[in-house]
C-alpha cells in the first residue's frame, strides 16, 4: 500500500513538474518574443535615424 501510495506522488510530481516547466518556458518564450518586437523596434528606429544623422554630419561638413 506505501509502495503504490509513493508511487502515485512521484507521477503527481512529475506531472506537477513538467506542467511547471512548460509554463516557466511558456512565459521565457513570450518574453523572448516581446524581447525580439522591442530589438526590432529599436532597430526599426535606428535605421530610421540613419538618414538624418548621415544629412547632419554632411551638413556638418560643408559648413
């Protein structure tokens, strides 16, 4: 009766530890994911500032 009792919490923690683990990789991969839209986003502004800074530093030179 212990044995099978022991047994059923061990399959109680493997189950309880494998939704825990896909949970924390759910919410590491949304994270990831917001991680990634705000480096694109970054990235998005930087080329979008590009243009302007290369404008001002030829300005720059001519004067």
């Amino acid at each position: 009766m212990l044995i099978v009792h022991s047994h059923v919490q061990t399959a109680h923690f493997f189950s309880f530890y494998s939704w825990s683990n896909l949970a924390l990789s759910t919410s590491h991969l949304s994270f990831y994911m917001l991680y990634q839209k705000k480096r694109l986003l970054s990235k998005a502004t930087l080329i979008a500032f590009v243009p302007y800074v290369n404008i001002f530093h030829y300005l720059h030179l001519l004067s």
